[in-house]
C-alpha cells in the first residue's frame, strides 16, 4: 500500500510540473517560477544526488533548471555510522518517468508552436536539418581561432602531426625531448579537444620519461578532419592503430578522460597488443565501471535543446558537472565558458557514434590482463555515472581505485594538478 502511494503521488507531481513545463512556453511565462523550488518530494526523486560517502554521513546536492547556479547541500544521518542505501528501484523508475514526461513536454509544444520554439544546432542535427560542412563556415572559424591560441599559449614545444586514417585525418600534439621514449596517448573527453591535456604534456619529469601524444577524437570538435565515425565493435582498435603504425610505435600507455576513457578501455580489448605490458589510466570514465545516469542524459538533452531559455545551457550544464563547492565566477572558468559556447554554435556534420556501455567482468578481466596495470580516477563528486556502483565494480574485478577530493565530472578543469599527479605517479611506476 505504502509503495502504491509513492508511486502515486510521484505521478501526480510529474503531471503538475510538466503542465507547468508546457504552460511555461505556450505562454511565454516562467510559470515554472511559481514553485520556489521544486516540491520536497521531487526535488529528493530527480535532483537529489548522492555525492559523497563518508563514516556519519551522505551529502546530497541539486541544481534547479529555473535557479542554475544555486545550490543545496543537505545531510541524512546513518545508524551505526553506515552509509545511507543507494536509491532504490522505485526511485530509479519514477526518475526514469519524469525525464521521459520532459520529453513529451517539449514535443506537445513544439507541435504547438513550432516557429518560436528555441533548438540548439545540435537538436538541429539530430533532426536532419542544415548541417555545418566540417571546419568551414564562421562557427567553425571562432572554434578553431581559440583552439589555435591554446595550442600556441601551450603546446610551443610540440609537433602538430596530421595522420590520415580510414575514418579522416587525425590530428594529434606530438610532444618529447628525446627520441626512442616509452609513448602516451591521452585521449579526451567528448565536446573537449586534446588541448585539455595541456597540464601534462608539459610536465617536465612525464617530458622527460615519455613521448606525450594528445589525440584530437576523430568525430569531435578539434583539428581532425573526419569522413566516417567509429560506430561499431572492432572500430576504435583499427583508427588508433592506424595511428599507432603512423607515429611508429607497437604499444603505449593509454590514458582516458570520460569518453576518452571508454575509448582507451574498448581498444584495450579490440586490439590487446596495443596496451600489453602498458598502464591504462581512466579517468572519469564514461560507463565502463557503471552505466550512463539518466541525470546526464537529461542535462543533454535540455541544454541541447534550448539555448540558455529558464536557465537551461552550456552553464547550467557544467554547474551539474563539478563540485557543489567549487565557484564558477572566476577567469579561468569564463574562458572555457566561451570556448563551450562557440563549440554550442556549431551543427555538428559528424558526431560521437558509439555510446559507451558498462563492461562485463568478463570484459574487465580481459581488459585487466591485457594490460600492466589498469586504474580508475574517480571524482568525488562525479554524476555521469554512480561513483559507488564504479568503484565497487572495479574493485572487485581487482582495478585499483583512486578518488579524486572535491571535485566532480570536470576534474580535469577543476582539480587539474591533482590530477595530473595521481596519473603521473601511476605512468612513473610509483
């Protein structure tokens, strides 16, 4: 009876915020403002994270659509100094129907009104309509402006390196102070570029240990050139070692940030002579340990969707990302901020074709075997995937687990040398 009224009133609640949703646009009014914040109840079902796990405690956070920026840390004591439950199966399916009302919401009032209907070029492409031809036209022109001045403020040491692959030309940062070294393919996060891995590529003991190779993704925003995407199993393997028989080198250390991270895990099993003998450091993976969350597939959508209308947006995005204590008002922020946004403005002729899955044991014992060393870098604070579901997956399949303080999906960016040295201390053998 109890489980019955939950998911009862759950429902209930679901149709009064997506009425308040499509009213919100019909009428050209926030009536979404009207509730302060979203009702306690809701509010625990779809905002409500858990974040952090410590002896007495479990801290929670939640970012509203209407309030982007603002931001609520409570606690909920334990007995006995255990940590709280992870939410449960009927939380899961109620979350799983409010995302999905969102999205019946958004299509009732784009039949309504189409012409005054806000879409991102990303919607844009998914709908088929006006792609952007790849590195031509004034998106692309202001992406490549600022990704060039990152590469100059950075990268002077470095060789810009065009390989051609079956799937387009992969542009990669080929930096090193000696010949004949061990090698390191860094491989990024989606909607970023191998410029994010700036920190240690110019790290002077990792310099003069190894060949540091940033790769631009293939099907990403950055100086590749693509014509198809890796879209199928065996995919990956066959572009990076194309790249590999390129640049002269049988083997490498693999290291990973989000979707980097799936990419270096899946070419760790679609071709294990790759990484044999070699360290792979994930880095916030995108699935491998823990499947996608629903949170993060709704934060797509809605910032994909509407360009900044009731506070959804790149911003409100990247709020969800990091941790509830870092300040997004300071310089550096600002600048990748711009860089995110000339990226939004682009209608992407290509795009990330493969989704990353979580991985069998059977798979992370195969990828473990094939390699000398397999570990996870996780965020304190990460909300892409479970980060307790993660941890406990690798763990016992034998990975080594390290936590990042502080910090949430935007490690990279938040915690920088951190992180860099956990990565280091791994790469060194240490």
């Amino acid at each position: 009876m109890k489980s019955f009224l939950f998911i009862l009133f759950a429902l209930v609640e679901l149709v009064l915020f997506q009425l308040l949703f499509i009213l919100s646009f019909v009428f050209y009014f926030p009536f979404l403002l009207l509730l302060p914040l979203p009702p306690p109840f809701t509010s625990f079902l779809f905002f409500l994270r858990p974040v952090v796990k410590n002896t007495n405690k479990e801290e929670y956070y939640f970012i509203t659509p209407q309030h982007p920026n603002f931001k609520l840390q409570t606690t909920r004591r334990t007995n006995n100094g255990k940590t709280l439950p992870t939410p449960s199966t009927t939380h899961n399916m109620v979350s799983r129907v409010f995302y999905a009302g969102t999205i019946v919401a958004i299509a009732i009032y784009f039949a309504l009104d189409k012409e005054n209907f806000v879409l991102s070029n990303v919607t844009l492409k998914v709908l088929g309509i006006n792609p952007t031809t790849w590195h031509e036209g004034e998106p692309w022109a202001s992406v490549l402006e600022l990704y060039d001045q990152r590469v100059e403020e950075h990268f002077g040491h470095c060789i810009r390196r065009t390989i051609p692959t079956t799937f387009g030309n992969t542009h990669v940062i080929d930096c090193s102070s000696k010949i004949n070294l061990p090698v390191v393919l860094y491989f990024h996060g989606a909607r970023t570029t191998a410029t994010s891995w700036a920190h240690q590529l110019n790290d002077p003991e990792l310099r003069e240990n190894f060949r540091l190779v940033a790769i631009d993704y293939i099907c990403d925003v950055g100086r590749s050139q693509p014509k198809a995407c890796p879209s199928k199993k065996g995919d990956h393997g066959h572009w990076v070692k194309e790249i590999m028989h390129y640049l002269g080198v049988e083997s490498a250390h693999f290291v990973g940030y989000s979707y980097g991270s799936f990419v270096s895990a899946v070419v760790g099993i679609e071709a294990p002579e790759l990484t044999k003998g070699k360290h792979v450091i994930l880095n916030a993976p995108a699935a491998v340990f823990a499947p996608i969350t629903v949170g993060f597939w709704y934060h797509v959508l809605m910032s994909a969707i509407f360009k900044n209308y009731m506070g959804f947006g790149v911003r409100w995005m990247w709020a969800w990302m990091v941790s509830p204590n870092y300040d997004m008002n300071n310089e550096q922020f600002e600048r990748e901020m711009q860089f995110q946004i000339a990226m939004g403005a682009i209608n992407y002729e290509y795009v990330i074709s493969m989704m990353p899955y979580q991985f069998s044991n059977a798979e992370l014992q195969m990828l473990k075997s094939n390699t000398k060393t397999l570990t996870l870098i996780m965020p304190e604070f990460e909300t892409l995937t479970n980060p307790v579901e993660a941890i406990k997956h690798a763990e016992s399949n034998g990975v080594e687990a390290v936590i990042v303080k502080d910090c949430g999906h935007a490690m990279l960016f938040e915690k920088t040398q951190e992180n860099s040295e956990v990565v280091k201390q791994r790469l060194l053998g240490r």
